[in-house]
C-alpha cells in the first residue's frame, strides 16, 4: 500500500537536546539560530526526543557538537507504524522568509530524519522564501493568502499525489502559520477526493502530561465552528426557497456527520429525497412530505421545479400530478391482487362501455380503461391508464369534473415528457415547453404551479384547503428548523 505523509513546518519542529530534556528554540530569533544550525551542519546530529521539556528558550546553541531533535515528526511517525502503514512518500511544506523568527531549515532537518530513519523518497516544498509575505492587502483575493502562495502550495500536493499515487494520505499539518494549516488539509482533501483514505492529525505536548510523555500524534475530530453552521444554513435555505432541494443537501453533506449538526441537516436530506421521490427516512416528521394524498406531494415537486427553472423536471411532474390525483381517486375503489401488479378488485365493477372486450376493434379497445379476468371464480382488472384512458377514467368513472379537466389539458401536452426527456434541452425548448404549459393554463406565465385554477380545484377536491400554500408553507417548516436550533437541545 502506498502511504504519503503531508507535513507542515514551524517554530516548534526543531528543538535542541539538552541533557535529558529538550527546549524550544527562541522564537524571536529562530531564524538566526537556524542559519547557526544550517552553517554548523556537521556539529549537530539528530536523537530521539526526551520526555521532559525545559521550558527556558534557547537563545543560544552549544559551542561543541549536540543533538537536535523532532518530536512532532517523531510522535506522527510512530502513529504511522503503530497502524501497520509502510510510508512510501514524504511531502514537506517549509517556508525560508528572511524574518527573524521563520524556522527556515526546519523542512531540510525534517527531510533528514525522515530519510536517515526510512530511506524512502522526500518532496520538500518552500512556499514562502526572501521577503515575500502571506497576504497582501491591496487586493480582496489576497487579503488572507496570496493567490501565488496557494498556486504553490496546491501544485506541490498535485504532484506528489500524481507521482505516488497514495492509497492513503497522512496529514499532520501541525507546524506554521494557521491559515496555511487550514488550506493545505482542505487542498489535500480535495485532490484526494472520495477514493484516497486521509487522516488528519495532531499533536499533543506530551511533557504537558503527569508524569511525561513522548508527544502523541492523535487523529483530529473535525467540528464545524459555528460560522459555517451559520453559512452552510443560510446557504441552504437560499437553495430550498428557489427550489433546489439537491443543491441545499449537496452544500450541507459534509456537515451531517457531525452529531449537533444532523439535527438540521436530517431535514435538508428529507427534503432531498423527496425531491428526487426516494424514500424517506422513517424519523421525518415534516407530515406534507409523506402525505397521504400522492397528488398533494407531486404538486409541490412540480412547484419547486419550477422554482429552481427545471424545465424537463416540472414537466414531468405534471404530468406525473395528474397520474397521482387520479389513482388518489382510483385507490377509493380498488383491491389489489395479492400477487400481479397492476390488477384489482373494483368497487363499484365498472360499466360495460369501459371494458376491453375481443369482440371490439383494436381502435376502440384502445379507449377502453379496464380489462376483464376472471380467476377462480372471482372478476379482477388490469387498468389502463394512460392518455385516454386517464381521462375516460376521471369521467365516466369516477365522475370527476375537476379531474377530467386537468387529464384534458395534461394529454395536451403529454408529448413534451418525451421531448424534453430526449431531445437537446436547449433554451428554445425549454421556452416552447413553458408557452405550452401556459396555454393550457397548467402554468402561470411567472412560472407557478399551485396558483393555477385546474390544480387548485384537483387539490380542494382532494381535502386540500389551501393548496397555494403548500409550497410555502414547507419552505417556512423547513426555514423555521434551521433557525430555532438551541445549543443544548
């Protein structure tokens, strides 16, 4: 398995060995006892980090020779061999600034251990050197960190990923400047994508523990901070309002592991697979979104469809809405069979003039809605439910003036399910489906659904008493979940 270590440098990396502790280098004049360290290579060699720290600063390295050490590579190394991962690749991110406290040969000690120790290939990459700074504040882009610094930085990880092609990634951005941390786990993680395991780690100080220890390189537990909750709800809530039920889980997906997060992002993901008409968690407790009447939930698919500009999806929810409010209507009166789909006891058995029959012409079998069997005794009927069938259905079975109505207009415009299905979605299209619509007053002109006259009368029929507010009354459930979350709930 190949197995790439990711890690950042900074002012702590490298610390002097001093009897049977060690000390931190002083960090306002780290660079110059880097440069001592670097003139003087052949003085100094690399231990093993004691336990114990002296927390005086050196301010000074020893005049003979002395050990240097590195107890944060150290500490992450082992973690590595303590799960049976053989590192095969080395990335190390250093900067060589001309400020006075820049650790600038703390990447080239870090390589050396790692070489001295494992003998297996090392990348090192400066990002910062000379006088270059991390930000630039004359430019908004820059203002955090130079666009230049993250080309390099990105580009470097590209690299080594492409080269070793790693089945794992360990990442122990622990050293250096915090904005930097935080872009290189989020670069990594993103070029890693779904296929490449990463770990994250950090580093406890193990002289802080009673009695002392080596540093421990820990996997690190990543917890939203507050302003993404906030950002990612507000993100989401602006999706759902404009009828983008996938895009609102999609933006919120990273989020839901984290235990105090799912107890809004479980809403947005019922929302998603409703939207997409996938089952839906058995602890949602939004009652439209499993409503008992198909017609009432294909309305709003339709209507946030519309919403988010989905052509090709509110014409097939149209289509679909009158499909569900006659079989709402159909289930009143039907048995299923116990074993073949699609055939049922009806009651009442319906009239003659609509039942398939051998004696008939093809043609007029065709309009025909029901057809006869009869098994042990007892009639059952396959149900057609098409075109002209649906609409012979809505009248002269189930004597509905509404839903006859609504079937007329939707055979109108059936043909545009496989138009808008298989054809080119081009804007033209798009715009002769939406006329189409509007013509036969399935559409508003702006673009609704549930404000329409022959969906309305449907709804109300089927006990809907306010069918224009379905659509937002959802959206005020959902805005009202994400904004009344309590911290100890």
């Amino acid at each position: 398995m190949n197995v790439l270590l990711i890690i950042t440098t900074g002012q702590t990396d490298v610390q002097l060995i001093t009897g049977h502790s060690r000390r931190e280098f002083d960090k306002k004049i780290c660079a110059a006892l880097h440069d001592e360290l670097e003139r003087r290579e052949t003085v100094w060699s690399l231990g093993n980090a004691p336990f114990a720290k002296d927390d005086t600063p050196v301010s000074e390295l020893p005049v003979a020779s002395f050990q240097i050490c590195t107890p944060k590579l150290d500490a992450v190394l082992e973690w590595v061999s303590e799960r049976g991962f053989a590192l095969t690749h080395v990335l190390i991110l250093d900067t060589r600034r001309s400020t006075r406290g820049d650790p600038r040969l703390a990447g080239m000690i870090l390589a050396k251990r790692v070489s001295d120790g494992l003998g297996i290939p090392v990348w090192r990459k400066t990002f910062l050197e000379g006088n270059e700074k991390l930000e630039d504040q004359s430019d908004p882009h820059d203002a955090v960190i130079r666009r230049q610094v993250v080309v390099r930085i990105e580009e470097a990880v590209r690299k080594v990923i492409r080269h070793c092609v790693p089945q794992r990634i360990v990442v122990a951005a622990t050293g250096g400047m915090p904005a930097i941390t935080a872009l290189v786990e989020e670069v990594i993680q993103l070029h890693a994508g779904s296929a490449i395991p990463v770990e994250l780690l950090e580093v406890s100080d193990g002289t802080l523990a009673d009695p002392p220890t080596r540093d421990q390189a820990i996997p690190r537990r990543s917890v939203p901070e507050p302003p993404e909750s906030f950002r990612a709800r507000r993100h989401a809530l602006d999706l759902i309002e404009r009828g983008n039920l996938f895009g609102a889980w999609g933006s919120v997906r990273h989020l839901d592991g984290d235990e105090l997060e799912h107890r809004w992002t479980q809403t947005i993901e019922w929302l998603s697979c409703f939207a997409a008409s996938l089952p839906i968690p058995s602890d949602c407790d939004i009652p439209v979104l499993e409503h008992k009447r198909m017609a009432v939930r294909a309305a709003i698919r339709v209507e946030l469809a519309l919403r988010s500009k989905d052509i090709p999806r509110a014409v097939h929810g149209t289509v679909a809405f009158f499909e569900s409010a006659l079989w709402d209507r159909l289930n009143e009166h039907v048995i299923s069979h116990p074993t073949e789909k699609r055939r049922y006891a009806v009651n009442p058995a319906p009239p003659e003039c609509l039942i398939r029959s051998d004696s008939l012409k093809e043609e007029e079998n065709r309009k025909r809605p029901f057809e006869r069997k009869t098994e042990n005794g007892e009639t059952w009927y396959r149900i057609i439910d098409d075109d002209i069938c649906g609409i012979r259905l809505a009248k002269h079975y189930l004597k509905n003036d509404g839903l006859e109505k609504l079937g007329k207009a939707v055979s109108k415009v059936r043909e545009l399910r496989n138009d808008v299905a298989h054809n080119e979605p081009t804007p033209r299209l798009m715009a002769d489906a939406s006329d189409k619509m509007a013509n036969e007053n399935l559409w508003s002109r702006d673009g609704r659904f549930l404000t329409m006259p022959l969906v309305q009368n449907v709804l109300r029929d089927l006990g809907e008493k306010d069918p224009e507010r379905l659509c937002d009354g959802l959206i005020a459930t959902v805005r009202s979940r994400l904004l009344d979350l309590k911290s100890n709930d």
